[in-house]
C-alpha cells in the first residue's frame, strides 16, 4: 500500500461534492469538507494535513484535547470543528478548543455556552442540532421546540450561524435534508451542516454549507 491513499480519497471526496454543488448551480467554495477524524490517531490524520487540508471534525472534547492541542499550536490555519454531544461542564474547555460547534441542542447548554465565550472571549461558530427524524436515541432538540432553543441563545446573546442534523440511517435522506434546509430558511441562518460519507453529495445538492465525512476519506475507524 502506497502512502498516497488518503490523499487521493480526499481528491476523490472533493471531486464528488464538486460535482454535486455543480449540478445544483451551487458554488463549490461554498461547501465546508469537516474530515471527521474521531477515533483516528494522529498518523492517519497527518498525510491529510500534509495534503492541504485544514479543516477537521472530532465528537469528543478530552479526545479532541489530547490529539489536536500540540498541533493546532503550531498550525494557526487549523479549524476544529466538535460536531459530538456536548456536556455543560466542557463547555469552557470546548470553546477555547473549538472554532465551531455543530451539537448545541438544549437550553442548559446555550447557557454554559454563553458564559464559557464571555469568559474566554472567543466565540465558535454555532449550529443547533435538529433531532430531524425525531429518533429517541438521538440528539438534537425536537423541530416542535427548536424556536424555543433559538429564543433562549437570542436570549443569552449567542449568536447561533446554522442548523445540523443526522437523518434517521436506513431510509432516503433527501426529505430530511430539504426539511433542514426548510428551517433554515424559517429562522434566516445561512449555514447547514448535513451529509455523512454516504449521503454528502445529496445534502450538498440540497444546500449543505458543511459536510462531516469521517469513513470516506479515512476508512473504518478503530
Ligand atoms: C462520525 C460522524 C460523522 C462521520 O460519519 P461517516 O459516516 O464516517 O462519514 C458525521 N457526523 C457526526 C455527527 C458523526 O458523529
């Protein structure tokens, strides 16, 4: 196996979210690729790096903390994104890791986060996660409840820029996406984190501004 491999499936990544935004008449400048490097080591996440890309999504803070703060010193061109289920007593840490965070999805949290940025005086890009299929065992707030959330970030003067969701896993995406978009649209935030490795180039078509792929330009993980 030569060492070239993860740079040609970012390639091939890029190629496809190209195509799709082309075919939407989208501008494929306007696609954020998060390369969801959760429970890879750093030697796999190197050649990415080595290959230009700059943008990386993890779902757990302490993980996150261990593999990215030596490196994120010395790289100021780094962007971590946190796109996991956020405790309130990480909120401080997580906003002086993060340069966005995509799982802000409860009332208790937008107060945590409102202070942890006061505090640090460094504000991550927010989304507020959208249980979109309405699954019990999923995150997000519930689309019923998700002009409360907004109400309580205006509230406590979060500024919040997008929505993300995950679709439930076995059925056709497409519907979901188109209603994400649809509340976007409703509460006037430009930005849409949706699309995994299996479904980016249909969120794209459908408006994504962020795409979270970990599986596709990384393999299984661990
Ligand atoms: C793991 C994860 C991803 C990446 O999933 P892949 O199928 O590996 O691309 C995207 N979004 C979230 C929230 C995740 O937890």
């Amino acid at each position: 196996m030569t060492n070239d491999e993860p740079a040609r499936r970012l390639a091939a990544v890029k190629a496809e979210l190209s195509r799709a935004a082309q075919i939407a008449g989208r501008d494929p400048a306007a696609v954020t690729l998060v390369a969801v490097s959760k429970r890879q080591p750093m030697e796999a996440i190197a050649p990415l790096i080595a290959a230009g890309h700059r943008v990386f999504g993890e779902n757990q803070v302490q993980e996150a903390v261990a593999k990215w703060s030596d490196v994120r010193a010395e790289r100021a061109d780094l962007r971590l994104h946190c796109i996991g289920r956020l405790q309130s007593n990480k909120a401080a840490e997580a906003v002086s890791l993060f340069d966005a965070i995509h799982s802000l999805d409860r009332v208790s949290l937008v107060t945590a986060l409102a202070r942890a940025i006061d505090a640090a005086g460094r504000a991550p890009q927010m989304f507020a996660q959208v249980n979109i299929g309405g699954e019990p065992q999923k995150g997000g707030v519930a689309v019923a409840d998700l002009p409360m959330l907004l109400e309580a970030c205006r509230g406590a003067g979060l500024s919040v820029a997008g929505l993300m969701a995950i679709p439930p896993a076995t059925v056709e995406p497409a519907p979901y996406f188109a209603l994400l978009a649809k509340l976007a649209r409703e509460h006037d935030l430009p930005l849409l984190s949706m699309g995994m490795s299996g479904d980016a180039a249909t969120a794209v078509t459908l408006g994504a501004t962020h795409v979270r792929i970990g599986t596709a330009l990384f393999g299984q993980r661990a």
